[in-house]
C-alpha cells in the first residue's frame, strides 16, 4: 500500500529531514498507538507486552528459527510470528492489510 503526504503535511517542518514517521493503526480491533515506522527495515516487531495486551497466546504464534540482530549488535530470539489485521488511516482514506 502506497502512503502520501500533501504540502499540509509538511507545515512546520525542515526540508530535507530524518525524522522518524509515528503514527496509530487499529491492529486486530485495537488501537496501536506510537507505531514507528522505518521504511529500511525488513522486519515488523511487536513487543511481548503488546502481544499480551492483544491477548495472543503463545501457542497462536508460529515458530521463527531466523534470529534478529540489533543496532548494538545484540542477538535476540523471536517468540514467533503471527498473522495481524491492520487498519491505517480514516474512513475515506483507509486501507485494511494482513501483517505478519
């Protein structure tokens, strides 16, 4: 899906800039808020906690055998991946994807 900004968007902001992009999306029926988005990574993580709040249990995940490194170069195991609904934006401009 192809997101675009218009000029409006761009009030109040430096030009050319790095800033990360934050934004909310419902994701399964809840709304997420503070979702980074990082458009040279090749992976999307949510955090333990956010899988309890979205009550998904562990045995719902599949199993992940690729490690993920960090930026400090730290090694960590994935619990698993699973299948997400994700709304982004507001009726008339919204799309509905599935994640994993």
């Amino acid at each position: 899906e192809v997101t675009t900004f218009s000029e409006a968007n761009y009030e109040g902001v430096r030009l050319p800039h790095d800033d990360p992009v934050v934004v909310t999306f419902l994701v399964e029926l809840f709304t997420m808020k503070r979702v980074l988005i990082d458009s040279g990574s090749s992976a999307d993580i949510l955090y333990k906690q956010a899988f309890d709040q979205l009550r998904i249990l562990a045995d719902q995940l599949k199993p992940v055998k690729t490690p993920l490194v960090g930026f400090a170069g730290k090694t960590i195991h994935p619990l698993g991946s699973i299948n997400l609904s994700v709304v982004a934006g507001t009726a008339p401009c919204q799309t509905q994807v599935e994640m994993t």
